[in-house]
C-alpha cells in the first residue's frame, strides 16, 4: 500500500503533532509517524507532564506534613501511597496522550505508528518507508519534517541497565522509594525529580561537574536556588566528576556504586543519569538523503528549518538550542508556515525556561553575566516575595524577582525570577520582551493586588530606584 501526501511529520511530540496540526488547518494532506501508539512524544510520555504530575504530588505531600499546621489545620501521621501517586500519574499521561490523538483525528491527519526511514525521491515526492508491528508501509510526501527529539545522554563509564542504574524514564516509575538515590546532573532533570524523591524520604545526593547548579540560568538566582534545595534536603555536591557507575554484582549485595574522581566512591540504591540530552538522528536515512548532521548528531537547517537534503525539514531537540517543548512547539507552527509560503520567525531570545522546583526557577532573555559579558550597559531591579502581602498569606516567602533593563533605553532584557508560580509569573515577561517593552512599561502596568505579579512590578520599579513596598 503507498499513500500519498503534502506533509508526512516524523514524530508526534511537541514539535510534531502541532506542526501537524497547523499544516491540517492550513489544507495540507497530512500524516504523522511515530514509533510508539501513544501521541505527545517523550514530553508526555516519560517527560514534562508525568514530571509535571509527580512534583505536585509529592510537594502535596510536603505541604500536608509540613506546612498544614501553620495553616490552621490538624492531620494526623501522613502516610505515602506511591502505587496511588505513579497510577495517578499514569492516569494524567494517559489524558493527555488520548487528547492529543484525539485532536489528530479531529484535523484528519493520519498517525501512522511505526519507524520512519527516509528513501529516495521519486519526482517531487520523497519516498518514506515506515516499519511498524503489521510489516513495512511506504508513503510518499511532497514535504518531510522530521521532528524526532532527543534521548537522554550518558557518560563513558556508566553502564545503564534500565532499572537500578537509569535515566529520568526509569526515575519517573521507581517502585519504591529508593534509601540513596544519586543523581547525577544538577540541571533540569537532576533537580526536579531530585526534589520528587527526596521529597517521598530518599536520601538524594546531587553529583553536579560544574562548580554551580543550573548551568546557564542567571547565576545570581542558581546561587539562591542551591541554597534552598540544600535547606530542602538536596546533597549536592560541586565540582564532582563522575567516572562511572555500575550495579554491584558481587554475592549478597544489592545496590550500585558511583565512582568520583578525587573523592570516595559513593554507594546507593539507584543512579539517576541526568546529564544533558542527545538527538535522535540515527537509523533516519537522513545522510543518505543528503541531509547535514553537526559533529553533535543535529540536524543542520536554515532559516526555514529546511535541511540540506530537498523537500526535508527538521524542527524541535533534534536541531538543537534549548531542548524545551514550547521551542519545539514554535518551530512546529513557524516550519509549517514557512512550507505554505508564509514568513518564518521565532524570537530566541523571547522563549522562556522554567525549572519546576519549589520554589521554581524561571528566566527569559539575557543574564547578568551574558549581559557582562557582551558589555551591554544595564540597570537592575530586585525584589523580594517575602515583600509582597499575597506571599505573606499564602506562606511561600522564597526568592525574588530580577529585572535587567538597558541603561540607555530601558528595554527588559532579561528576567529572572525565584519563587512559588514563577513559571507562571514569567509569561508577563515573555510578553514584555517579545513586544520590546522597557521597564517603565512594565510598571505603568496595573497589577491586582494582591498577587504575586506585583513583585514583577516592584521590580521594574526597582530598576528605576523607586520600588515602593522596599
Ligand atoms: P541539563 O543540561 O539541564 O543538565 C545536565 C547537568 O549535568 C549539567 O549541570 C552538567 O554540568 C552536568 N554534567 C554533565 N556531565 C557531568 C558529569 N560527568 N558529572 C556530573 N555532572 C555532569 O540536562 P538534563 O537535566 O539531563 O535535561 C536534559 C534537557 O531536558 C535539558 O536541556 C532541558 O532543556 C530539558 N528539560 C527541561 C525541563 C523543563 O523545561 N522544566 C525539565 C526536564 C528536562
């Protein structure tokens, strides 16, 4: 059987299923592979949602144990049902994957499970063939987006075996709270489901090769992030150089051993492998197709995301930049428009990044030290939520809010915030430097009362010496 069509989208993630959706709206015949029947790719498979579902939950939990007293209210001995908490998760994912392949149908695009192989051109079309359970399958579209993602890194020494010794896949299913779990990577991953579980009583030890947690965020606030999750528990360790990892196997014992170079070996339940993200390029008959791969494994595009083979695009982790769902999801919309004829144009400097802690970090657009570093002039305005009336009643009284303003014109170039809802506190900021607003801008806005927004205000104000509550 061949079929044809205008789009075939290989991959239906984030970057995937939107830009599939978009080309459906936009008339374009439309298929989308994928090796695995659940829709929403890694993201909400074993990615940002069942993350998403275990960090609320167990923060939950804390909340209950900890917090609830304060409030007012008496609980008895709190217990953990973790079989409740990973099917409620389960359930959470199994929504969203069903939504998304609901909305498929709804735009008429055809899911085609199965791995996608480009082949050859035959004419204006590209040949694809698609290997699923029923055997091969090959369609002909006159436009491939390959939007395949990325696949968790390892480190040379570290034999992964799928259970004790894994990735974030294996940390968001443990079926019983681990008594050491060690984590290696003090980035996005590290940090979050470090929190799940040291958060559900395992003993978490955060082994990170840098001298600092959060690589790239604005290291003001990483340094204040670090000395929260270090209160919260969270033994994170600098400058530690994992040399390998692996499952003991001798007699009678159990659990797995890390080796760091210059400190002791460290021994533990489970090894969590967080250490940066690798793209899925491989097996895809891209080069043979013609098209162009760095020396990391992405797939080069242009301006357009067209790749250097014809009739063959790619968007989302697999070309690289912040490996972020809502950058995919741009890409998907942007590439699809760009293929219909119309413009292309993502700013890159307006796509936010939020770390789910609690508190949580968030940040758009330039840090102190880029900013340095570029020697661009600036101001800046900080403040603090412990400031605001509606963190004095809710009780999370963590972090700050830190504009960073051109001195000259005032422009927002980066924001940077510490705190409960900061992933929500961002999407003002977002706004703000998408629509090149200035820090007067920003506090010329009226922000209700109260709310936390009104640090974000606060701190434009800061940025001209004249934050009020300060
Ligand atoms: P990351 O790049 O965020 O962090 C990896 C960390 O591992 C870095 O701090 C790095 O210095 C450290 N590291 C590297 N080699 C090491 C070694 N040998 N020993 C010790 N530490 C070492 O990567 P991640 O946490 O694996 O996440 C992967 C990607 O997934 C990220 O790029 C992120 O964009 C994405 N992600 C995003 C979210 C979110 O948006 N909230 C959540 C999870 C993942």
């Amino acid at each position: 059987m061949t079929d044809s069509f205008d789009l075939l989208v290989i991959g239906a993630g984030p970057a995937g299923y939107v830009a599939a959706i978009r080309a459906a709206q936009l008339g374009f015949r439309t298929a989308v592979a994928d090796e695995h029947a659940a829709a929403g790719g890694v993201c909400l498979r074993v990615g940002c949602i069942p993350s998403k579902a275990l960090l609320e939950s167990s923060q939950r939990l804390v909340a209950a144990r900890t917090e609830l007293r304060v409030h007012g209210g008496l609980a008895g001995e709190i217990g953990l049902d973790l079989p409740a908490m990973m099917k409620r998760k389960d359930r959470v994912v199994t929504t969203l994957t069903r939504g998304v392949s609901s909305l498929l149908r709804k735009n008429k695009v055809e899911h085609i499970q199965g791995r996608a192989r480009l082949g050859d051109l035959d004419g204006e079309l590209r040949r694809v063939v698609i290997a699923g359970e029923q055997g091969e399958h090959e369609v002909q579209a006159r436009n491939v987006i390959v939007a395949t993602g990325s696949r968790p890194a390892t480190l040379p020494g570290i034999e992964l075996d799928g259970d004790r010794i894994g990735t974030s896949t294996e940390a968001l299913a443990y079926d019983a709270v681990p008594e050491r779990l060690v984590v290696i990577g003090a980035g996005y991953i590290g940090l979050e489901l470090g929190a799940v579980w040291n958060r559900l009583g395992s003993n978490v030890i955060v082994l990170e090769y840098l001298d600092r947690i959060l690589p790239g965020a604005d290291t003001e606030i990483a340094a204040a992030a670090e000395k929260i999750f270090r209160r919260q528990g969270l033994d994170i360790r600098l400058g530690s150089r994992v040399l390998g990892a692996k499952v003991k196997d001798g007699k009678d014992e159990t659990g797995c051993v890390v080796e760091v170079d210059g400190a002791d070996p460290i021994d533990c339940d489970r090894v969590l492998v967080a250490v940066g993200r690798t793209p899925i390029s491989d097996g895809l008959g891209l080069e043979e197709a013609g098209a162009a791969l760095d020396e990391r494994g992405f797939i080069r595009v242009d301006e357009r995301f067209a790749t250097s083979a014809p009739g063959v695009f790619a968007i989302g982790d697999v070309i690289g930049g912040p490996q972020l769902a809502h950058k995919a999801e741009e890409e998907g919309m942007a590439c699809v428009e760009g293929i219909a004829g119309g413009a292309v144009h993502i700013d890159y400097d307006a796509i936010p990044g939020i770390v789910y802690t609690e508190p949580e970090v968030a940040s758009v657009g330039r840090t102190e030290e880029q900013l340095q570093e570029a020697g661009t002039p600036y101001r800046k305005g900080a403040f603090p939520f412990r400031a605001i009336g509606r963190a004095r009643a809710t009780g999370s009284l963590e972090g700050f809010v830190k504009i960073l303003a051109h001195a000259e014109t005032d422009a927002v170039l980066g924001v940077h915030i510490l705190g409960s809802h900061a992933g929500d506190l961002i999407a003002e900021a977002v706004a703000a430097i998408s629509f090149g607003a200035s820090a007067e801008d920003l506090f010329l806005t009226s922000h209700a009362h109260p709310t936390l927004s009104e640090a974000v205000k606060e701190a434009a104000l800061a940025v001209h010496g004249r934050a009020i509550h300060m």
